[in-house]
C-alpha cells in the first residue's frame, strides 16, 4: 500500500520534502494557509554540502537562473561614510536566491505530481492505528498516514501535537521587520549595512535592480502589536526608527506604501523531540536557528534525509523518524550556535560591541582572512551529512 503524507506549508520545506517523498514512492499532499505562493521575500543562500543536494534535486540550474549575484556588502555609519566591506561570500555564500524565486522553482517541479491545496489549514489531529484524521478550517476531514509540519516558526502542527509555542521558543532578542521598496538608492548587485547601538538598517538591490529589500532589525522593548497587525508593524517601526538617520526617512517613507511586511522576532525553537507518533517536524518548525544558521539549506537537506529515511524503512514511521532525528541533531546543534552569536553582530547593543563588529568585520573581510572566513561561515552548512539512499545499504553504512 502506497503512504499518504500530509506536509503542512508550502514554503521551501514542505515543497522539498514533496519532492523527495514523490521521488521515493510516497503520495505527499500540501496544505498552505496563503491563498497562494507567497512571493519576494528576503535572500537565502547555499554553500558547501548543501550545493550537492540542488544538483542532486536537479535545480541548481534553476536557481543560477534566478540568483541575485549580490557582491559586496558595505558597512556605513549614519552619514553614509564607509566603516568596512564584507565579501559576497559572508551574505549570500555560493548562490543566493530570493525566497520566492526558491519556492516558486520547488513548486514548478512538484506541481504536476503533487497535490497542493492552498487557502487552508489544520484545524484538529486524531491519531488512530491507521492514520491521522486531519480536520482542516475550510476542506472536509481526511485521513493520511502520516502528517508534517513544515510550517515554520509559528507551527500550527507544533501546537496541535506538543502544545503551546512558548513553550519551546526562545527569543534571541531582536525583532526585524522586511519589505521591498523601489530603488531609490541605486545600488547595483550591491548591499549597504547601516548601525546606531540596538538598531540596524540592511538595503540591497540583486538580480532586480529596480527593487530594494530592506530590513529592520532592533532590540525590541516592548513590542505590543499582533503579527498579524500589518499597519501596527509600519507604525511600531516608524516610531523606533524616526531619529536614525542615514537613509531611513526615506525608506520609512517609502515603507508606509507596502502591502506585505515580514514581522517577526529572531526566534529558536528547542525540543526534545521532533516526533510524536504519526506526526513530525521538519525545520524551522522543529528547530527554528535564527539568521546566519544556514537554516534554509538546513531544511532541504531534513527534507532529503526524511524522506531518505522514510523510504530506507520501508514506510515504518517510528524507525524511520527516530533515524531522521539521530542524523539531524548535531547538525542542528550547530546551526543553532552559529545564530545566535551572530545577532550582536548584526544588530551591536552598545557603541562599544559595535566597535568591535566593525574591527571585526574590517579584520574578517581582508584577503589573507578569506579561507577562514569561508570556513567559519561553512560550518553550519556542511555539518549534516548528504547520504545516498539510492546507494546498498552495505555502502550508506
């Protein structure tokens, strides 16, 4: 009997997941609360092992297609004089795509072999001997034999099986805020880093030059808004950007204008476990890092090894499951360290840390520090192994 698996979100985990399932014989349906692909989005990137695991999926070629070749990224102070450079490598490693150029090209290969239901969501799971009864807020009740979460930070499938986010989140005490506005700053497959001590501008223009991605990111305070509240996030950061300087009058200008805004905190998840009986995890659902963990690529490769898994247990979740976890904790460990020392680097707290970032950054982006610095920055992304599972099980070991 084939295995039905129900992967809650269509972002780039579960659409990669989807791909690997269909690939090893499973039947993946996605379910996505947005009415549709969620489009623009900030840039993620790939580096060393992760690299194998697009050409092994056959999109590498894709993504070089949509890449934003993104150079250098130049650090400022709030006149615009240039404090430091950091090589392409730092930021956007050895491709960089944007998010919804990403999970637009894992749809485009699943779609015609995948069942993806949009506009929709988990509402309730019953766990029997055969399967799970899923409840859904629109579509009638179906059963699968297996379920996903791979709903990112604020997992509904989380909550449903291991109770309330708070449980499990742990703040790294930065907020940030994304959107996209015109260009007005020129900058040409380039990016410009702003700092005042517990606030951070990022601007950067790639592979469409007449856009600017722009982040916010700021120690928080009190942050009394809805994540929901699209136009209290506009007024919050207005607020706590208003005397920053540089070129924030006209970014915050042009932020009033947005439709879609990324709002979020600088979150990890931390749990003991990724599975309970039918129903598992899978990444930032399972172990959100923060930025600089090389999360993305992480979640491709949990995907692979999931599905691998699923696959090399002939369909029996519990081996299958307790495998994937043993394989991915060290790895996430990793990935989880990497984030959150970084946050005090991208956003300084005080004149004095941003002293030291800017000494640091001065240091790190020098030719004779290159090699270091590419291992430093490789490190969360080739420390899970990509296994073959087409390969006997003598030679996967």
């Amino acid at each position: 009997m084939t295995t039905t698996v129900l992967i809650s979100g269509a972002g780039i985990a579960g659409p990669a997941l989807a791909f690997w399932l269909r690939e090893r014989g499973f039947v993946p349906t996605v379910v996505e609360r947005a009415p549709a692909l969620r489009e623009g989005g900030s840039a993620v990137d790939f580096r060393g092992e992760q690299m194998t695991l697009l050409e092994r999926m056959g999109i590498l070629e894709d993504i070089r297609a949509k890449e934003t070749a993104m150079g250098a990224q130049v650090i400022v102070d709030p006149r615009g004089k240039k404090v430091a450079q950091m090589p392409s490598v730092f930021f956007s490693g050895e491709v960089e795509i944007e998010r919804g150029d990403l999970t637009r090209i894992l749809y485009d290969h699943t779609k015609n072999d995948v069942e993806y239901v949009f506009g929709d969501w988990i509402t309730g799971l019953d766990e029997g001997s055969d399967g799970v009864d899923v409840s859904f807020a629109h579509g009638a009740s179906r059963k699968f034999d297996l379920v996903v979460g791979a709903d990112g930070l604020h997992s509904g499938v989380r909550r449903l099986t291991f109770g309330e986010e708070e449980r499990f989140r742990t703040d790294l005490g930065f907020q940030t805020a994304g959107f996209t506005v015109p260009n007005h700053l020129g900058l040409d497959h380039l990016g410009m880093i702003c700092s005042v001590p517990g606030r951070t501008v990022m601007a950067a223009s790639g592979r469409d030059g007449s856009a600017l991605n722009v982040s916010f990111l700021f120690t928080p305070g009190t942050v009394d808004v809805h994540r929901r509240d699209v136009e209290g996030q506009k007024r919050l950061v207005a607020e706590r950007f208003a005397d920053f300087g540089w070129e924030v009058p006209a970014l915050l200008e042009g932020l009033g204008d947005v439709d879609a805004l990324y709002f979020d905190s600088l979150s990890q998840i931390h749990l003991d476990k990724w599975s309970r009986g039918r129903v598992v995890l899978l990444g930032d659902a399972a172990w959100c890092a923060g930025p600089g963990g090389s999360g993305t690529g992480l979640a491709m490769m949990g995907a692979y090894i999931l599905a691998g898994e699923l696959a090399a247990a002939d369909g029996d979740h519990e081996v299958a499951f307790a495998r994937y976890e043993e394989k991915l904790r060290g790895p996430v460990k990793v990935s989880q360290k990497q984030a959150a020392g970084i946050g005090t680097f991208l956003i300084p707290t005080s004149r004095l840390v941003m002293g030291y970032r800017n000494f640091m950054y001065r240091v790190l982006g020098s030719k004779p520090m290159t090699k270091v610095f590419t291992w430093i920055t490789s490190r969360a992304a080739n420390a899970a192994t990509l296994e073959n599972y087409d390969a006997p099980v003598a030679a996967r070991g």
